[in-house]
C-alpha cells in the first residue's frame, strides 16, 4: 500500500510539472515597413503541426509544449522569423518584405523598369546565365523549352530558319501567330529575332496574357517577346573571348529508311523486268532507264518481299544526302564603366552549315554597342546600335528525296560527268535529283539589319521626369538566284521537260536578282509626376501620386 501511494505521488509530480511546462502564448504581428497588422501570417511550433493564423487585427494565441519551443512566424513576400519562446507569454513580431520575391524587376512596354508585384499581368523573364551561349546558333532557338506555356518550336533543320512561336495563338488574318518583338523598348519590323546576337542578350521578358495590349497595345495582340540587351558595369574594362565548334547531324535513331524490299514484277534471276519481260538496265550516256516497271500497288496480292541486289539496286537516300555539319561562335567583348558613363561594345560571327549535302550555310556577323553617359545633372542618355551582316548559300531540294525509289542512285554521273535531273518514270514521277540542282543553280542572299535606339531622360528636381526614345529598324536584303545553261546536259535532253528554272520557259539559265529594302521607326515621349504629400509638402496626409502621360 505504502508503494502505490508513492507512485501515484510521483505520477502527480510529473503531471503538475508538465502542465507548468505547456502554457498559452499570444501576440501580435506586425510590419517593420508601417507598423500595420499582417493578418494571415502563419504562426507554428518548430518542428510540430502544432499551429494558427493570425486574425484581422494581427493577433494569434497557440498552446507551446515549454520554454525552450521556438515560433515560426511566415507569410508569401515576406521574410519567415523564429522566435524562441523562453518564459514569456507575450510574443510580439514585426516581418519584413523579402526583397527576393518582391523586387523582381521587369520592363515594361515603354521600356521602364517596373516591380513585377506592381504588374497585373504574366511576365516570363528567362536571364542571360539560362540562354545557352554555345552552340545554339540564334536566340529563338536558345528560347525552346524554356518558357512556361509557350509553345516554340524548331519546324526546320535548314540553317537561319526561323523557329514557330506561339504565344496566344491566332487573332488575325494577316499577321498570323506573330508576336510583338522588341529590343530594349524599341519595336523591330523586318528583322527576325534569329539575327541577334545571342552573346549580347542580358534577359529576355515573354508577355502571354490577353491583359498585355493594356501596355503594349493592338500590336501585342499575339503577345510580346522582349530583349533587354547586356549593359556596361562600372570597374576595370573587362574583355571577353570566346569560341566553340559543335557537329550537328540529324539523328535517325530508328533506322528509317525505305523499304528494302519490292514488289516489282522478275524473271528467274531476279531482275526486276518491264511488261515484256526484259530486264530493265540504265543507259550511263544519259542516265534513263530502258523501259517502266511493271508494280500493281492496289493488287491485294502483290507482296512487297523481293530483295534488291541484281540489275536493280538498293541505295540509301537518307544517308547519301543527310551530312555531319559544323557550327562555330566567335565573340570578342569589351565592358566597363565608371560614375558617368558605361560601355559595352561585342563583334562576334556565327557559321552554320547545313546537315545536308552540298547545302550551303549561313554566316552572321554582329556588332553590338551599348553606350550610356550622364550628359549633366539630370541628364542622360543611352545609345544602343546593333548590326548584322548575314550571307546565306542554303541551296538544296531535298524534295525529291522522298519522292524516289529506292533503286536510284543520285550519285550517279553520265559519260560526261554530270548529274542528271529525273531518271524517268521507273525511277519516281517526282524523283528529282537534288545533286542536279545543286550543279545548275546558285542561290545567294545577303542581308543587312540595322538597330538603332536612343533613350534620352531628364529629371527635373523634385517631381518630374522626363523620358524619350526613338528606334530605327532598318532592313537592305538582295538575293541573286543563278540557274545555269542546261542545254548539254545529256539527262536533260533525253527528258526535255526537266529544268532548274523560274521565270525562263527553256533550259538556256537565267539570274534573277530581288533586292528589298525596309525600314520601320518608332517612338514613344512620356513625362512622369511623383510626389508625397507628407515628405514633399508637409503635410499630415500619407498619400504618394504618381502621374503619367505618354506623348
């Protein structure tokens, strides 16, 4: 009896000393900015689930399990505080923004710098670290796969082909799914986003929402793509060198190739025959087939299980004409700056060769020039210059690749060592030779795009700024297509109706020469008021105005 009354003494102990353990904490929380309640702010004991919310005034009251628990008080945008509670009942806080979150500053359609919690719309910004220098050949294909809900796409392996970007998808009949493009505010026109230089991008903003066109007009019906190109820092002229080479090939991990089996009508020896029975043989003197295959492609009983391999052999187009290409990048930079004035000024070229036999290539060369300067107190101005210099031989029909049996051989040259165009019916109605086209046609076109932009501001002591831009887009391109005379051609005479021409009704070539020249210009004059009420003029009325109007 005496036992049970001490364990029962010592179990009352320790019950007695746990609940002066446990105790009631209250508070309030508050912000460090103004000194106003936060409600909402999530309150928890460290390391439990053990917690609350505070209430419209900023109030909280949690049960904590002793002295030595800790307090976690967190909210969206602003910095999570831990407090250890000790002997107190009282436990006050004050949270401050977590400029981390907050600050993310985007620039608006004007080209002013704005806080993206004061935007009412969706801005991706996608930084310079995250665009691939090397060996991404222009910005619209470094963007693939790297912004949310966009839809940008690679629809060509030629070099300098533009990629597909959609935005919003179709709001006009013209303009298609084209979005706005602008560089450092500045709206371009003919120039297509792959001419710059991706070295030279800082940041890139995409505007997809429909709420857009309340910044950037009509014209971001199809959403916005904004380039925001590297400025100088101020220190020591820092210079940047770099150059890389890359292979590309196209990858035909599935081993697609035609069928390396026929149908076509044989004789005991396997050689595929015409309709009389004879073997069908190639004439070298003018590359045409002695008569037409005899193939039933509708006969449910025609079974494509005949190998290639006596008069008729089996090529593989894919791999004669698909080719390992080379890109190279070469940049050279210089930057710098001090209190007055930064520079950054890059010249790089860019080579890529087409994954295609005698394909051609594109060459680009940049130069980019980012000056700013405070002119006087107030007073500054930036000039930014861009400037491409492109030259494209992509000059290939691959066409009639796809359109061939697979018996051709389009390596093969006549007596006189040429090409021919079409082998003739047995061969593919649609079986052009795309080496023929490459012997008898030359295809150049060199392009030149000039970006200018100027940004002038001024601020007035006190309340009012002005700021100013102007853009220049300019655009001089010139294409000389050359079609050689193919009246020698052996193939060609054979098969009269097949030439490499345009606007000619015969084989005797022409040069045809397109030349275009566009420029488009804009700007845009805006005059901005800030003032506080209780700063700027004394008085006892809390209130910050700003005004602004675009001229």
């Amino acid at each position: 009896m005496k036992k049970f009354l001490l364990l029962c003494g010592a179990v009352l102990l320790l019950h007695t000393y746990a609940l002066a353990q446990e105790r009631t904490v209250s508070g309030r929380v508050t912000s460090t900015e103004d000194g106003s309640a936060l409600p909402g702010v999530n309150v928890v004991v460290k390391g439990t689930t053990n917690g609350t919310v505070t209430d419209a005034d900023g109030n909280y009251k949690l049960s904590v399990p002793s002295a030595q628990s800790a307090l976690v008080f967190s909210f969206i945008g602003l910095k999570t505080s831990e407090v250890v509670v000790g002997e107190r009942t009282v436990v006050d806080v004050s949270l401050a923004l977590d400029v981390t979150q907050l600050s993310e500053v985007v620039v608006t359609g004007v080209g002013v710098a704005t806080e993206r919690r004061k935007l009412a719309i969706s801005v991706e910004s996608v930084s310079s670290d995250k665009l691939p220098q090397a060996p991404t050949a222009s910005l619209d294909q470094a963007l693939v796969g790297k912004v949310a809900g966009a839809q940008i796409s690679s629809v060509s392996g030629d070099p300098g082909a533009q990629v597909q970007i959609l935005l919003r998808g179709i709001n006009t009949i013209q303009r298609g799914t084209t979005p706005m493009i602008l560089v450092d505010g500045v709206q371009m026109g003919p120039t297509a986003l792959n001419t710059l230089d991706l070295a030279s991008v800082e940041s890139v903003e995409i505007v997809q929402g429909a709420a857009a066109a309340t910044i950037y007009g009509a014209q971001g019906a199809n959403g916005v793509i904004q380039v925001i190109t590297k400025k100088g820092k101020p220190g020591k002229v820092q210079i940047d060198f770099s150059t890389s080479i890359a292979t590309n090939e196209f990858l035909n991990v599935g081993n697609l190739r035609k069928a390396d089996m026929h149908a076509f009508a044989t004789d005991a020896n396997n050689n595929v025959v015409t309709s009389g029975g004879v073997p069908i043989t190639l004439d070298n003197t003018d590359l045409t087939w002695s008569g037409g295959i005899v193939y039933n492609a509708l006969d449910p009983n025609s079974n494509a299980n005949k190998p290639y391999g006596a008069n008729f052999k089996y090529y593989d187009h894919f791999d004669q004409f698909f080719a390992t290409a080379k890109t190279t990048n070469n940049l050279l930079r210089l930057s710098g700056g001090k209190e007055k004035f930064d520079f950054s000024v890059s010249v790089s070229n860019n080579r890529q060769e087409a994954a295609v036999k005698n394909g051609g290539y594109v060459d680009r060369s940049n130069f980019t020039s980012n000056l700013g300067f405070e002119i006087t107190k107030g007073l500054t101005l930036r000039s930014i210059t861009q400037l491409a210099y492109t030259k494209n031989t992509v000059n290939h029909y691959i066409y009639g690749v796809f359109n061939s049996r697979p018996f051709v051989n389009f390596d093969e040259k006549d007596v006189d060592g040429d090409y021919g165009a079409n082998y003739g019916g047995a061969g593919g109605v649609n079986g052009y030779n795309p080496n023929y086209f490459n012997q008898y046609t030359d295809d150049l076109v060199r392009t030149i795009d000039v970006i200018q932009s100027f940004d002038v501001t001024y601020k007035f002591p006190k309340f009012v700024e002005i700021n100013s831009k102007f853009g220049l887009n300019y655009q001089n391109r010139e294409r000389i297509f050359t079609i050689l005379n193919q009246t020698e051609n052996n193939n060609n005479q054979a098969v009269a109706y097949y030439w490499a021409g345009n606007f000619v009704d015969d084989e005797t070539g022409e040069i045809d020469n397109y030349r275009t020249e566009t420029s488009f210009r804009n700007s845009v004059t805006k005059a901005t008021i800030n003032f506080d009420l209780e700063k700027d003029f004394n008085l006892s009325l809390p209130i910050k105005t700003s005004t602004f109007s675009i001229i």
